[in-house]
C-alpha cells in the first residue's frame, strides 16, 4: 500500500510537489526586500482568484482565523447583522459576530439546500441589517449558495456582505467586484492546494470606509496594520514564510493552467462525482440545483453508519473521506474533489467506494459508476 | 557563495534538516488518530521547556496572536493590568490589553534595562493590578528579565502573571510552576528551529480559574475550546498540520540533546558573543547584569549607521543580522544566537562582522575576537 494516503477529503488537500519543495526550503527573513516581492506575488497572484483589483491580505491563521478578521474589522456591538445558515461552516461567522456583540438574526435553512434570494429579501425587509454574513460553499452538507443573487438582496439594503469562501476559492469562481460582496475570506487548505496555515481577506472599497467606524476590538486580526504593512511590503507580526513561499508555487501552477481550466476542472470533478454516485445507487444529500463542484455529501445506504464506511475507505485504500457532523454523522459521507486532484484520483476513489460497500454488503456495481465518469469525462 | 543564507537575526532562525523534510511530508488529517497522538507528543514535549505540568496550548498564528490569547482570556475590560515596557515588544502585551479595554499603568525601563522588582513594587501598591504583563527576553534590545523575582513581586498583590517568552522558550531556562507564572507565551520560529506559524500558550491552575469571569470577548483565540478539543485530541480550527509533525522532529531533537545541554549551548553562545563583540572594541548596548543569551545588541561604532553595516554584512557574507528598531535604527545591530546554531556559526559571524567594519573603514583585529570565542569554548 502506498505510504502516503489520498485525502479526498473537503480540507486539506493533496499538496503539489513544488509546494511539498518550497515548503521545506530554510526560511527567509520577513523584514527583508526578498520577503517583499514574495509578498506582492502573492497578493497579486490572488487577486483574479476572488475577482478584485482590491486589496488581499495574508493572515497567518487558520481560516477561522480570517473569518474572525472579516467580522471584527468591519461590524460595531450592537450592529444588526442577518447570519444565513446553511450548516456548520455557514453558522460560524454569526458565532463570531454575535461573540463580539453583534445582534445576529439567523436566517436558517433545511441542510442540503441553499438560502433563496427571496427569504433573505422578506427578513431583510423586517430587520434592516448593517450587515449579511453567508458561506459559498457549505462543506458540511456540498451546498454552494448564489452569492451574486444574495449579494445583491443586500446591496439593496445597503447592507455590508461578508462571504465565507474557505472551501471554495480558486476551485468554484467568485467575483467579488461583479457581485457588488464587500469581505470575501479563504484559506490555504483547500483549493490552494497548501497545509492549513494562511487565511486570505479581501476587502472592497466600502469595506475600509466601513473599518473606520467599526467598533469591535482587534489587534492580532487589525486589518488596516495589515494593509499599512504591506505598503512597504510587510506583515505587522512574523508570518508563516516557509507557506508564503509555498504559496507563491500555487500562484504559479495556477497561472501555468489556467484559472478558467482551473474551475472547468473542478466542475468535471464535481459532475463526475455526483454521476458515478448516483450510479451506485447512492442519493446525493445536497439540492442539486446547489450542488457544491469542490465537495459531494452522499447519503449512506439503508442501515450502514457511514462512520464505518469511511473508516473502511480509510483501512482498505489509504484514502481519506469525511464522515458527516453533527445530526448529520453516521448518515453521510462526504467527498472532497478540491485542488491537487483529477479524474484518476476521482477513479480510484469511485473503485475503494464500491469496493467498501461491496465488503461491507452493500451490492453495488462499480462498472456503471465507472461508466458514468468516463461520460463525464468525454463531454469536457 | 552559499545559496542558503546564514540566519544570525533573533528569529526566523536556521531550520534542522528533519525539519525541513518534516515541513514538506503530504498533510495529514486533523480530525484523524494520527493527529491525535501527533499533538500528544508535541503538547507533552513541550511542557519541560515552559517547566510546567499544567496545560501548554498550541495556536496556528504568529507569536502575536498567541500574546492576544494570553491576554483576551484572563481579563475583563476595566481591569486594572501594569504593563512592563522594556522595548518593543515589553509593549505588545500592554497594547493588546488596552486594545480590549484594560487600564494599562505602564512601568518603563530605560533601553537596555530590566525591570527591578523594586520598582515593581512601589506601582504595584499604588495600582493594585489585576494582572502584570512583561517579556522575558527583550529581543530589541538584548535584555533578559527575571521573571522569577517580578512574578513573586506581582503575586505578593494577587496579579496574575502574563509572561511573553516568544523570543527565549527553548533558549533560556524557564520554570513556570516554580515561580508561579499563569500564563505563558512562545513561538515557533525562534529557539524552537520551525518558521514562524505555530503559537504557543502555557495555562496555570489559577488561570484557568481567571478564564470564567474573564469578560474580553475572544473566538478564534478561546483558550477553553482549545483545551475542550485538546481532551479530545483535536484543534477547534484546522490546525496547520505541517509545522506540528516538524514540531514533534523539534521535541525529537531537544530531547536527544537533552534539555539542560540546550540551555548551555545557549548560554555558551550568549557567552561567546559577548566576549567576541567586546574584543572587537565594540560596546554591548544592554545592562550586562541582564545580558540575553539569545541575542546580543552591540553599539554601532560612532559614525557608522548600523543599517550599512548589516547591508554590508549581507551582501558581502550572506549571513543576516539585525539593525535597531525604532529610536534604534541605525544606531545598534543584534545578533540572534538561538535554536539551530552554535559557535561555528558564531565564528563565522564574528568573522563577518569583523571584516565588514574593516570594509566600511573602521579597525579592529579579529583575531582577538576569535581567540575570546576560544576561551568560552574551552571553558564549557
């Protein structure tokens, strides 16, 4: 068996070769001219990847990290803010929100399905929110919400829209300046393709106009330090070197394929995902008119806690898939087609699929799941 | 010339090849059996070099952040905290209170100085502080503190102690429980051989009493959660997996050596730039009764801006040394003596040092400076 297991798992990811390299170089200094034109390589290298010519800044953190960056730098207590949750990675910017004071109205929807631009406009009618905060691609249940459609019922309300990208970006497209989305978070260990370390923020005009007035505490996360900082091409704090030179390698892989090649790989892996699924005889969980192209969340047959199914995939294959969480743990699994991956790991994990369920007694037949990527694959 | 540069400033310092090679394993996954053991080992291998049994931490962040931990947990706004301000980075623990609300008294020290408990007294009965905030090493300067002697001062009146020892854990002896410390703070990239990216917060009893009425509002940083997944084997966030399997090569390497010959290696180092910087007819800018062992500020010659000195150093040399900060510039350099490095890199640096000042017209006879590193060697 392979030493190295695949992770098909939403986060973190298969790490490039050249990441793997640059990760282990010695470290450079961070207040020195090299760590400049890194840092600008990087910020620049970013920017098609959320759709901005405004400014993106490198946090070392872990994405939630970022994600609290994103609330505090730009809300005040006692703000009035409409959270949509769509699962346990949607619900986190309105924990973080309401931590600090804000006054957080929950927009909750069913899980597997996506918040519709019409209830956000009826409850955003009723509560006049300072802010909307919402995930694009719910990993928890492979939902991918229409942030240009929600983006714009909060426009109307002049309301600030704070996105959670983390398990998106660079693998589902996002356009920040089209979309009118004022904050837009992510972090390095999904489609970036690096270990988790870095969290990104990228922040509209409107959104500094916003810091400026925001009352909540921040010094770690003080996103205007960041941006003074990197004028002279700096971080405020020591950051992660060893991964920014890592993540100038992505930059540069991503160029070399192209970002529009990029996504169209990523939704032929999401395509090839659900089709081979579902020619198992498996139900997607998620609505699929939402379906997420960078994680599917498959329902576990009749009787089988999918506990044990992923914990087979993990013994027999070496490779990694997610379990579900929270109420829904025992009855999904989840796999992960994000970032250093194609079709063939999408094969081979299809195979250990059927494979463990086959084990497991669950008749399945892997030629027609097979079949169906193949068709998937024709069709590109 | 080598390619690698020599990292003779106070951090990022010289990686251990097992950590380089450590850094660029694939990922593993965070909420895996594998991880749980992984932040066993290097929890457990931690705890000697912080010289606590008591609970040690570990953050994906700068240092920086791990110092806003170490404070947003413990106090409320309002609370009564003296802030120790010996440099730079005295300060960081004193802005970060005031930033979440803390009445900030500062105790000023002159650059160069420690903090005497006398002084420490006579605030402490006037302002009867909740918390005392201060750094052990002082990296702007090269003074190292006693923590001891100002943590008994500071719990005669009740305060918790907040101990920054970012730039000294690994390098210079520290024994929490012993001296009645309730929280400390460390990082990654300076004694303990990784980049920067992992911080680290160590917890007493008494502080983990203070966090149930601690009222600054805090998420990403929660040192409960942390300490509620931790029980559990996990990180609340994903943690960056990487730098902790090099953290574990990190607690490997420590415990071969042994942690007391890490400490005299230290000291030895401390010793040796001293000696060799005086031989040099070069003045040490800190108070040698409170000279540090991980980095030594030397006064630039008179006339000579520090900052074309280790320019000249650099370019010439390809090792890195650092100039002043802030009131500083120009005026001191600092070498960084810590983690992977011994008196060969030292010999090498004070080589550099040496020839560089010749270069730039100041005399001096390097051979005085060697012979003063000899001395320390053979007096190990």
């Amino acid at each position: 068996m392979n030493r190295e297991p695949l992770l098909m798992i939403p986060g973190p990811t298969n790490l490039p070769h050249a990441v793997r390299e640059a990760l282990g170089q010695p470290s450079i200094y961070h207040r020195d001219s090299e760590f400049a034109q890194l840092l600008d390589v990087c910020t620049e290298g970013l920017k098609p990847l959320f759709g901005t010519d405004s400014d993106v800044l490198i946090l070392t953190s872990s994405s939630t990290g970022a994600m609290e960056a994103g609330v505090v730098n730009f809300l005040s207590p006692g703000d009035r803010v409409i959270a949509i949750s769509s699962g346990k990675f949607g619900e986190r910017l309105g924990e973080i929100a309401a931590t600090f004071g804000a006054q957080v109205s929950w927009l909750t929807v069913e899980p597997g399905r996506a918040a519709t631009p019409e209830v956000l406009t009826a409850l955003a009618a009723d509560r006049k929110p300072d802010a909307v905060l919402l995930v694009q691609n719910e990993t928890s249940t492979g939902v991918c919400q229409d942030v240009a459609a929600l983006a714009e019922v909060a426009n109307s309300h002049g309301a600030l829209v704070i996105v959670d990208a983390v398990s998106s970006l660079g693998g589902i497209p996002f356009e920040m300046d089209d979309w009118s989305v004022d904050v837009v978070i992510a972090g390095s260990q999904k489609a970036l393709m690096l270990p988790p370390g870095l969290g990104f923020v990228a922040v509209s005009e409107r959104a500094w106009q916003a810091v400026e007035s925001a009352q909540m505490p921040r010094f770690y996360f003080d996103l205007q330090e960041a941006k003074k900082s990197a004028r002279k091409g700096q971080t405020p704090y020591t950051p992660n070197v060893n991964m920014m030179v890592a993540l100038a390698e992505v930059v540069a892989l991503i160029q070399a394929e192209g970002l529009p090649n990029v996504y169209r790989r990523h939704h032929q892996m999401g395509e090839a995902a659900r089709a081979a699924v579902q020619a198992l005889d498996l139900a997607l969980f998620a609505d699929p008119q939402y379906a997420s192209d960078v994680v599917t969340a498959v329902e576990s047959p009749e009787g089988l806690d999918s506990t044990n199914l992923v914990k087979h995939i993990r013994d027999e294959h070496n490779i990694l898939v997610s379990g579900g969480q929270g109420d829904l743990k025992g009855k999904i699994f989840r796999l992960g087609h994000l970032g250093c991956a194609g079709l063939t790991e999408m094969r081979r994990t299809i195979q250990a699929v059927a494979s463990s369920l086959a084990d497991l007694g669950y008749q399945c037949t892997v030629e027609a799941a097979l079949d169906a990527i193949e068709e998937v694959a024709a069709n590109a």
